[in-house]
C-alpha cells in the first residue's frame, strides 16, 4: 500500500473517531473501501482518495457524519446471546413488572438498536410471556447512529435469511406476517417500538426513568474516555432501581457507580446512586 493511500486511510479513521468516537483499528482498512462504495456513487466518485480529496479542500460536516454512519458496525440477531434474554425473563422483567405495578409503566432503551432486532425481540419476549402487562404503558425506544438502519428498524421488514437467525419459528408465525420473500413484523410488537437516530457520545434525547437499558457490544468499540462519559450519561437517564445490560465481552469500568450481578450465566448492572 502507497504513502497516499495509508494517509488516507489515517484521514478516514480520524472522520470516523470525531464523528463517533469508534475507534477503526488500520487492520480493518478495507471496509472502508467495501461500506463507502454506495456513498462514493451518490457524490461521482469511484475511489476513496477523490472523497479524502474533497473533505480536505472544505469542509463538509454532513458528509464526514454520513461517513462515520456508514462505517458503524451493525452485526444483530433476533435474541441474540440467549443468557441476556433468560435473564430478562426469568429476573429482571418479572422484578420490573412487580415494582412497576401501580403506575402500569416500563421504559426499556435499546442503545445502538441497528436494524431494530434487538427492540423487536424485547417486545416478542414481554407478549410472550408476561400477558399482565398487555394494556400497560409500555415503549422500547431504539437508536442507532446510522439513520439507514433506523429506518430499516421503523419498517421491520426481513428478509428470510435474518428471520433464520435466532428467531423460533413458532415466534416467526405469531409475530410476523409473510411478504414474499421477507417478513413484517406485525402491529401488536410494532406498538411497543419506536426508533430515533441518536449519536451515543452526544447530548441523548431522552428524560430521566429508563427501566431498563441494552447497551450491548458497544463499548467494545469505544476508548476508555468515551467509555466512562457514556456510562455516566447512562447513570442519569436510568431509573435507582433500573437494570443495564452490555455485551458479553463489556465490563463496566468504574465500579464506585455500578453494582455488578451475576444471572443466568450472564453479567446485569444496577446503579449504586444516581448521577447528577
């Protein structure tokens, strides 16, 4: 690979850092080429260096933003790591619903939705299993930093191939109805599911009281900083008594906020105390 390339290869990783703070590592170069491909066509261009090009002449805030969305990483399933979702249902919804009982209210957050699978799969889970809480006020807010698969979510339409991923058939039959070759989710799941492009490492567009937060495979992705700046910003929307999830790899980095339980042979978090 050529000086010129390298460095624009640095520039892109640098957009991407500002943007959302996920750190590329230069090992994954390539994607660059591969998930920009569909950006470049829109603005004529047929190789990356005439789009480091541009971006150095001027400055362009959309298109670094349109830059760092694409290059975010949107790898889910239909309930996806299993132990989270036992745990959900066997712990931590059932201790949410008794405590929940006089106001008739659950505030769930999925954070870094992608295509919404993970939303959806929280809201099959709560029909499925816990009718008493059928007619209460229930929303599953879902974000994501790329406003192309947000929008897939608002649809939830599948093809079949990602039904085929996680999702029990006899689930696939009562929750979705076929549309040749994909699968739309139904309105009663629907209903519970809203979506919102949202950037984690900015300002979050929600009030305090969320019951339960899905952070999951996120951090992974983020430096230390970033880390515990997000973690903070989760600390104040979360209810006292609220449960927070990460991926099976995460850990929660400072643990004077966070209580750390083991569960179903997955790992949940409670805040200590409130953040001001």
């Amino acid at each position: 690979m050529t000086a010129a390339a390298n460095a624009d290869y640095a520039y892109l990783r640098a957009v991407v850092f500002r943007h959302s703070r996920n750190v590329l590592e230069s090992a994954h170069d390539h994607l660059f080429q591969t998930r920009l491909l569909g950006l470049l066509r829109r603005h004529g261009m047929a190789h990356l260096h005439e789009l480091v090009r541009l971006l150095r002449a001027s400055s362009n805030p959309g298109l670094e933003r349109a830059i760092a969305e694409a290059m975010t990483i949107n790898e889910t399933s239909f309930f996806r790591d299993c132990r989270t979702f036992d745990a959900l249902r066997t712990e931590v919804l059932p201790r949410l619903i008794d405590s929940r009982i006089s106001t008739r209210r659950l505030r769930i957050w999925s954070a870094a939705c992608s295509t919404g699978q993970e939303a959806y799969s929280v809201a099959m889970l709560i029909r499925e299993h816990f009718p008493l809480v059928s007619s209460w006020d229930i929303r599953i807010e879902g974000t994501d930093l790329s406003a192309e698969v947000v929008e897939r979510a608002r649809l939830g339409r599948y093809h079949r191939i990602e039904m085929n991923r996680g999702l029990p058939a006899r689930l696939l039959v009562r929750y979705f109805d076929r549309s040749g070759e994909d699968w739309v989710v139904k309105p009663s799941i629907a209903a519970l599911c809203a979506f919102r492009q949202a950037n984690l490492c900015s300002p979050l567009p929600f009030p305090r009281g969320f019951d339960l937060i899905l952070l999951r495979n996120v951090m992974i992705y983020l430096p230390m900083d970033a880390r515990l700046a997000l973690l903070a910003a989760l600390g104040r929307l979360i209810a006292p008594d609220g449960y927070l999830f990460l991926g099976s790899a995460e850990q929660v980095p400072d643990r004077s906020a966070w209580a750390t339980v083991l569960s179903s042979g997955t790992t949940y978090y409670r805040p200590l105390q409130p953040l001001k």
